[in-house]
C-alpha cells in the first residue's frame, strides 16, 4: 500500500503548478460536476453538519468552492507540495497533509467528504478498506460524493493517468462497494467521455444511514 502511494505523491509533488493552472478554473466548463457538488453542498446544509473534509483536495480550489456554498470545508492531501500551494492560494482555508486511509479526524465527525477523482489511483483491492474510513469520520446522515473515470467493461481498468498509474471503475461496481461499505446511494451521474480514452465522467453520491 506504502509504495503506491508514495510514488504518487511524489509524481504529483512534481506538477504542482501545471496541475493547478489546468483545473483551478476547470469546473467553469464543466456544468454537470459543478452542479452535482452543488447538490452535495445543499444536501449536506440540510443535515446542520456543515464540516466537510475535501480529500485528495490538489490546489485547494474545491475546498474554497465548497466554503463559498456555506460549507466549513477543510482539505486534506497526500502531496506535501499540493497542500503547501492550497495554503498560499487559498490562506483563509485548513489544509493539512493525510493519507486517505487515516484521515486525522475523529469519528462520526463530518456532514460530507467530497472525493473529485481522488480515489483514483488506488487499487483495487486498497478501495473497500480507503471507503470504509470515510465512512468512519461521516456522521449519520452524512454524504460523500465520489467522481471516478467510468468504464462500461465488467472490471476495473488500469490506465496511464498523466500523472500517476489509474483506474477506471464500471459505476454499479463501485457502487455495491458503497453499499458494502455501509452507505445508500441516493443518485448517480454519468456523462461526456472525460478523455480520449472513452472514459465516463462519473459522480455517485452516497449517504450514511
């Protein structure tokens, strides 16, 4: 587990400002993701539990996205060099350096986590296990909103992401891992090809009873 996930700190370490400048302003072009976070944040303001934790957050320019809906977001990071930039850029926000399978926040904690393609780079066989902490820091009635790189194939495909080794994940795979993880899916979206590749963009949108 250690080995991936350093490498793929280490790669993102190393585009920090090129990936910013290619997806801070990104969601302007996108109206389906954009407005699928803004269900996430009305949903999540109806629960009276506005902490949310943006994991896997990059530059930090979802974080600020989610606090400027009404959310006390924070943003949590694998990449050292992504948090530090996510700090200057945005330095009202918390951003802190976690791995996504230990998060520094206690139980029951948060009315939502957003993860925007943050889960992409993990493994198969790692993903039940990373779920199952987002579950752990979600109060009930909490939301997580996760978007991958959908396939129509009957598994996972492993892909050459520009940044790090990726995968993409058949949609109602990945959502009987929400379910086995201990949430309900309440909606799902899947759109335009996300790459030339044929990839979906996929968003699924899940609660903790």
């Amino acid at each position: 587990m250690l080995r991936h996930q350093d490498e793929t700190r280490a790669a993102y370490d190393g585009v920090v400002d090129l990936y910013a400048s290619m997806f801070a302003n990104r969601l302007e072009t996108q109206p389906f993701a954009r407005n699928m976070i803004g269900t996430f944040a009305e949903l999540v303001r109806a629960t009276g539990n506005l902490r949310v934790a943006d994991v896997g957050c990059g530059p930090g320019h979802l974080t600020s996205m989610l606090h400027d809906l009404g959310l006390n977001a924070f943003g949590l990071d694998l990449s050292p060099a992504m948090v530090s930039h996510a700090r200057r850029a945005h330095p009202a926000l918390r951003f802190d350096e976690a791995r996504m399978e230990a998060l520094p926040v206690e139980d029951d904690a948060l009315g939502g986590v957003l993860a925007h393609y943050s889960m992409i780079h993990t493994p198969p066989g790692e993903l039940p296990a990373l779920l199952a902490e987002q579950v752990r820091v979600l109060a009930p009635g909490g939301l997580l909103l996760v978007s991958f790189f959908g396939t129509e194939e009957p598994e996972p495909v492993r892909f050459d992401h520009k940044v790090a080794p990726a995968y993409s994940w058949p949609a109602e795979q990945f959502a009987a891992m929400l379910s086995g993880a201990g949430l309900v899916t309440v909606a799902r979206l899947l759109h335009d090809p996300a790459s030339e590749r044929g990839f979906l963009d996929t968003h699924l949108l899940a609660r903790r009873p």
